[in-house]
C-alpha cells in the first residue's frame, strides 16, 4: 500500500524505514490526525491484529480486520488458530508487554518460516519463570528479536509501536533479521535452546498451557 507519511515520524528517524515498510505492508497504520505515535505502547489489541494478518497473509486463510469492539475479529481468529490462548487477556485495551508479545508473533509464522540463524544461549534477563521464554529465545535465535541494546530484553516492559514496526519488518521479511549482539558459543560447541519448550499443539482451540523454558534438552524444534 501507499505509504502517506506522518507528522511524528522524522524521516532521520531510527524506526523510519520500519514504519514506512510496516504501513507500506499493510501491518500497521496511523494513530489519526497524521500521526503514527511512535513512542506510543503497543496495546495487546494491535499485536493480535498484526499476528492475525501476518498468519493469515501466509495460510491464505481468511481474516477482515473489525468487529465491535474493533479487534474482535482478530481475537476471534487468534483464538481459532491457536495464536493465543482463550481468555488470554482480560483487557486488550491495555500496553503488552515484550514477552507477551513474542509469545503472540512466535505463532503467526509457521516454525520452518523462522530458521536459526543466531546461536543464543542466555539472555540474561530472560529465565525459566519469564512468560513465553521460549518464544522469545526462539525469536532471538531467527533474528527476529534483538533486545533492548543493552543486552537484555526486558520481558515485562511494555513495548512502544516504533520497535513493533521494526520487529514486525523481521518477522515477515527474512532479510531484515538480524544478528544476535548476545554472546555465542564457539563452533562445534552443542547449544541447548528454548525451540522445543513451545507448544506443540496448533488449529482452533489447541494451543497448550504454558509450559516454555528458556532452553531444553535437545536443540531441534519441535512442531508447533
């Protein structure tokens, strides 16, 4: 789609290029009155629409954005294809946080669409209590998810929608990921990793409990 520019969003601007290339996709769009609000926070109602038209995009499977409230339709379809939990959330409304949001965008692709190419073994913020540990170990290891710069990821801070442009655009767009800044281990050296601790049930109402841990036995994925 065209892309009609906004009047907070400074073409100098770190995250210009992600929200042009978000909007241009049709993942996001403007807050109103030309502006995107960059530094405003993603509410849990925008994530489960963009992971809703990202999964649809990609299974060709039908979703029209709306209803009354105005995310219904999304909630509706992520609670059918196992993007999120029934009841997940008691207010959509309300700013999500990073860890939820990975546990929501590790499920609009499927798993061979988010191929390692990092090889993270510790995030040191991120543990076996963090909410969807293993999407987020997963999302670091593909590329999609980069941190907060400091080496951390800050699971439980809200995330604001110039940072969910940017990792959307990685989500979606395989050459825009990028390499991990987190140590790794040397080659040859076995990295026990978070991608089999996601659910392995998937479709309408079979998403499982939460049982992710940051890493497992085994480093192979398992079906999601």
């Amino acid at each position: 789609g065209a892309y009609p520019g906004f009047s907070d969003v400074a073409a100098g601007a770190w995250y210009a290029a992600d929200v042009e290339q978000a909007v241009k996709l049709g993942l996001m769009k403007g807050k109103g009155d030309g502006r995107f609000d960059p530094q405003g926070r993603l509410s849990a109602a925008e994530a489960i629409t963009m992971a809703a038209q990202v999964h649809s995009a990609y299974t060709g499977q039908n979703f029209t954005p709306g209803g009354s409230p105005w995310y219904e339709n999304a909630v509706d379809y992520a609670e059918e294809n196992g993007l999120i939990l029934r009841k997940e959330f008691s207010d959509y409304s309300a700013p999500i946080t990073r860890s939820d949001m990975a546990g929501i965008f590790a499920y609009a692709l499927p798993v061979e669409e988010l191929p390692r190419i990092n090889r993270v073994a510790s995030i040191p913020d991120v543990t076996s209590s963090t909410a969807h540990a293993g999407a987020v170990y997963l999302l670091y290891n593909a590329g999609v998810l980069a941190g907060t710069g400091e080496g951390t990821f800050s699971p439980d801070a809200p995330i604001d929608r110039s940072s969910a442009a940017a990792i959307l655009n990685r989500l979606v767009l395989p050459e825009s990921r990028v390499a991990s800044a987190l140590d790794t281990p040397a080659d040859g050296t076995t990295v026990e990793n978070a991608d089999g601790a996601l659910p392995s049930a998937r479709g309408p109402g079979k998403r499982s409990s939460r049982t992710e841990l940051p890493v497992s036995p085994s480093p192979t994925r398992t079906a999601r």
